[in-house]
C-alpha cells in the first residue's frame, strides 16, 4: 500500500480492544460456572447432615403427636418448662428419648449416634462406623394459639466446618386427639 491510498474494505479480523473484551466476558462465565459447581459441591457435602436435621424434627414433632394420642402426657404437659409443661427450653443436645418417649425433656438418655455399615456393608457388624451426632442440637418451642390449639416449633442446628445451618418444622396441634 503506498503513502496517501486508503486501506482495503475487504479485510476483516478483530482488534485488540475487541479480542481483550471477549476474553474478559469469558473469563466472567466461567468464573461463574466454576463458583456453580463448587456450590453444588458444597451442597452435595452437606446433604446428609440436613437429611439427619430433617428426620431428627421430625421424629421430635411424631413423639409428641403420639403422647398426646396415647394420653403418656396430658394437654396441660404439652408445653416448655418455663410454662409448665415437660419440654426443656432452650437448644438441647440430641439425646435418646428417656421412659416417657419423648425428646428433649427432663429424662432423656445418652447423646445419641449414626451408624452406617462398614467395609462388609452389612449394617450391626463389627466394622459398622459409628458417628456421634454431638455437633446437632434440638430446640421444641411450644406456644399457645388458642386455647386448645399450640403451635410447636422445632429448630435443629448442626455444624458443618466452620458454618452453622439449621433446619426448622413447624405444625400445629390440637387438644383433641
């Protein structure tokens, strides 16, 4: 090309300006899809502490419901210490429900366990490993709606590594079994 002729309009490419833009833009996605999949991962590393945390409410709510059922407490005992009933305030350790069978009262057992099957995979084996759930705890918050209507709460905190999550059931119960 001489000194003073114009340049071709038929040769195309990309400037560096707009090469820099694009691997900027790309380099945004894929930082975003590498903090997707280590989230998920952190996910699928917690899902059996919150499998535990949601079975553990559960079994807190189903052991009152059956109380009341079987008439082991009365509708006056369905309540927090502090209102004069039999559930302890405050978070409490996961421990065995005691004689009456219920958590999270005056007389629960030891601090409770997981066990999973061993190298043999079969469960109650000498190789079983044996979890202590001593990072959970467990927290029945009983409140009066009604008369003969109470709102129980249950909030079950575990740790995992340095973060605290919780999970949290919430039904309602009536005097009338």
């Amino acid at each position: 090309m001489q000194i003073g002729q114009e340049p071709r309009r038929d040769q195309a490419g990309f400037t560096l300006v707009e090469t820099l833009f694009a691997i900027i833009i790309l380099s945004g996605g894929l930082l975003a899809l590498a903090s997707a999949f280590a989230q998920g991962m952190v996910i699928m590393g917690t899902s059996h502490y919150h499998q535990i945390a949601k079975e553990k409410a559960s079994e807190a709510i189903e052991s009152v419901f059956t109380s009341r059922d079987t008439r082991i407490i009365t509708w006056a005992q369905i309540r927090n210490v502090d209102s004069g009933g039999v559930f302890l305030d405050g978070a409490q350790p996961l421990r065995a429900a005691g004689t009456d069978g219920l958590v999270n009262t005056g007389d629960d057992g030891a601090p409770e366990n997981e066990r999973l099957a061993g190298p043999d995979e079969i469960l109650n084996t000498a190789d079983d490993v044996v979890y202590d759930l001593d990072s959970f705890t467990r927290e029945i918050d009983i409140s009066d709606i009604a008369p003969n209507l109470r709102q129980i709460r249950v909030i079950v905190r575990y740790h995992v590594g340095h973060l605290v999550r919780q999970y949290e059931l919430v039904a309602f119960i009536s005097s009338f079994a």
